[in-house]
C-alpha cells in the first residue's frame, strides 16, 4: 500500500489544521512531542465515558473494563517491544521516571564505591543526572564515550572504557539533539562480555525505528508514550523479568503489596512489584492505541518515509548560506540541528513561529553534546511521518527570508 501522507493528514491529525499568526501549522517539533491521531484521542475519550474506574481491586463491572483495557495495554507494548512476557513491562510517567527507577533500584542495589557507570557524549539530561548523582553519592566513577565531528558514536574509544569494575552501561539508541543512530546491538553486546548490565533509552528510537528487545538483548529499555503519537505523562521500563524480580520496590504503597501486617511486608513480583498506587490507566490505554495506530501503518513505512524527509531537508537546507548543520552521523534519523550564523537560535525560533513554523531552539537537555560542536542552543526542526516536503519548503524559505531580514536590519 502506497504511503499516502495527504490522507493521513486529513483524516487522522485535527490539530494539523490549525494556523498559527495566519499561516497554517507546521508542527517541526517532533523529538519534543509528537500529534496525536484522532483514534488515540477518541480511544482516551471512550475510556472516561465507558470504563473509567480504579483497576485490581473491584469485583464490579467497570472495574474489570478498567483492568482489562489497562493490561490490554500492557500485552500491546510486549507485542510492540517484541518482549519475553507482559511481566517485563513496567508503566511509568516517562522515560525520566523509567531511568531514575533503574538508578534508584538496580543502581542502589549494585554499584558501589570504585564501580564505575558508562553512558556516551550524545545523552539527554535524564540520562546523565541520575547517573551522575548516583556515582556521587555510591563513591562510583561516571565515565563518557566520545563521539567523532560528524557526531557518531566512537565505538573503539567505548570499547576503551569497559572494565571489570564497569557495571552499567547506559546510552541512546537515537540522539534527541542531533538524531545520530546509535550502534546498539553492538554496544549491548560489548557491554555484556565485560559483565555490564545495559540500559538502553529509546524516547527517540520508538518512532522512527522498529525494535526489538529481545534480538537487542538489553537489560532494561525505557521510552516515552508522548514520542510515539500517545499521551503525555505514561512511559514505559522494559526489563529483564529475572533481574527486575531481584530488584526492590522503586515506591512502596498500595498495588505493589501481597500482604502487610505492622511487622511485616510481603511484595507482589514484577510488574505490580514497580506500579505502587493508583497508575495513569487512561493514558496507559491511551498508549496502546497508538502503538495499534503506528502498526496499522508500519514503522517500515514509516522509517523509509522519514528518510526521505531527513534526506530532502538536508539537500535544502545546505542552499543556505552560513547555515551550519550540527551533526552529520552516516546513521541519523529525521532531526536535524543547525545554526545561522550571526543569529541567535531563540531569534531564528521566535520568527519561524511567525511563519506558523514549530521548532525547538535552546539546548534540547543536551548541552554536553552540543558543547562538544562549540554551540551552547541550536535550532531543531525534526520530522514525522505526517509532515511534508512542502512543508520543508516552508521552512528553507522562511530561513532565507529571516537571514536576509536580519542582515538588512544590523547593517541599518
């Protein structure tokens, strides 16, 4: 079946219809958040009108609607995960809360003074900070693989920093700041001989690429529900169940408990052993219908089309003068971070808003990697399956004209 974006737009994404200061939304701001299609929204809708109830603890007909669409949930992420069983699959708000979950569980539990962790240069915020007060406060060593000019993860140097006292290896399998791919099978695989538990974040990775965990062979996977076309405030932690049956509680309260007495607690195993309170069960719902929604697509339609996108926008994009693309890795997804000289990022973003153009200018929760190319903010227009290069088209010309603007009112 032939990808027909027109169609997707029409019938399934309202919110592209909007305009913005008179011109019609161009919504270039996908590694931030994606649109959500009307069966995600509808599906959230139906929830609150026909199922809404607390899960678990009832013997009363909502309360079995409530449960079986929220593990219905679960089952679509395990299918979507490729994962051994629904029990590896752990709801949380995102993929910020997936991480810190493994630090302050697998972390608490397993590092220690003279260990050390290792996560690469390309890393968002969240996966750095846990890590790194994590090591402060166990007396561990946080180390940083380095990566090359064109922004690609250097995979011998990676290699130089495993050792016997490595015991987390923790890395992004896309970059949110500059979309470089990762080698992740193999970055797994180098970890696991040297005895290194693997921590991948997928928040970019979900919707651009098919994965699969199994074939990965990581320990724990985190992602986003709200970066794969779903709500916000529901992510997800895939984890190995024989690990994650070995690990404490994360929060403690009701759910997650087997029996209590005052002397006493006994704890389910995963994964009610990590869901402790009531959970968000509309989004989690939320969340399986758009994983049904982007496999009714195919995320190898989907992937195939983006590329052309990434493809086009870079042809274009590289018409501009003094227009400096940030991150060239042979293996990218669709982001693109690029700089104007002699204008500011948060300008370039602030006028492209007036051409209805939604871009992300600042520093993405990445400073590191983009200290790295010598820029403090970038401008990132990052695409989706549901954008165009019409769209693209848009936003060259608005650079140009804003390059132009710019130029004529300084020298005035």
């Amino acid at each position: 079946m032939a990808f027909d974006v027109q169609a997707i737009r029409r019938r399934d994404f309202p919110i592209l219809n909007e305009t913005v200061n008179g011109r019609p939304l161009i919504w270039f701001d996908n590694a931030a958040t994606t649109q959500k299609p009307k069966s995600v929204i509808e599906r959230i809708k139906y929830f609150y009108e026909h199922e809404n109830s607390n899960i678990h603890r009832a013997a009363h007909e909502l309360a079995a609607r409530a449960t079986d669409a929220y593990e219905g949930a679960r089952n679509k992420v395990t299918r979507f995960l490729n994962a051994g069983s629904a029990e590896e699959i752990i709801f949380t708000r995102g993929t910020t809360e997936s991480i810190n979950l493994v630090a302050a569980t697998f972390g608490n539990q397993h590092i220690g003074p003279g260990d050390e962790i290792v996560i690469t240069n390309l890393e968002h915020h969240a996966n750095i900070v846990p890590w790194q007060q994590l090591a402060l406060a166990k007396g561990a060593k946080l180390r940083v693989a380095p990566v090359d000019d064109n922004g690609a993860l250097l995979l011998d140097e990676f290699g130089k920093l495993l050792n016997a006292k490595t015991k987390l290896v923790a890395f992004t399998q896309v970059s949110n700041a500059l979309g470089t791919i990762t080698p992740a099978k193999a970055i797994v695989e180098m970890a696991h001989r040297g005895g290194a538990r693997v921590l991948v974040d997928g928040a970019q990775s979900v919707s651009h690429m098919k994965v699969d965990v199994q074939d990965l062979d990581a320990d724990f996977f985190v992602f986003s529900g709200h970066k794969l076309f779903g709500p916000t405030g529901i992510g997800v932690r895939y984890g190995k169940k024989d690990l994650m049956d070995s690990l404490p509680p994360y929060q403690t309260g009701g759910n997650m408990i087997k029996d209590v007495t005052f002397e006493r607690v006994l704890f389910h195993a995963s994964p009610q052993r990590f869901e402790a309170g009531t959970g968000n069960i509309a989004d989690a719902v939320g969340l399986g219908a758009a994983i049904d929604y982007v496999e009714r697509i195919g995320l190898d339609a989907i992937a195939k089309y983006e590329h052309s996108l990434l493809v086009y926008a870079t042809k274009r994009l590289k018409e501009i003068p003094n227009l400096r693309i940030i991150g060239n890795a042979p293996e990218k997804a669709s982001v693109i971070s690029l700089v104007i000289k002699g204008v500011p990022s948060e300008e370039v973003g602030s006028k492209l808003n007036k051409y209805g153009i939604a871009v992300r200018s600042g520093h993405h929760c990445a400073q590191p990697i983009l200290r790295r190319f010598g820029q403090e903010t970038t401008v990132r227009p990052s695409f989706a399956f549901y954008n165009t290069c019409a769209e693209i088209d848009v936003l060259v010309a608005a650079l140009k004209d804003i390059k132009t603007e710019t130029g004529l009112t300084r020298l005035q």
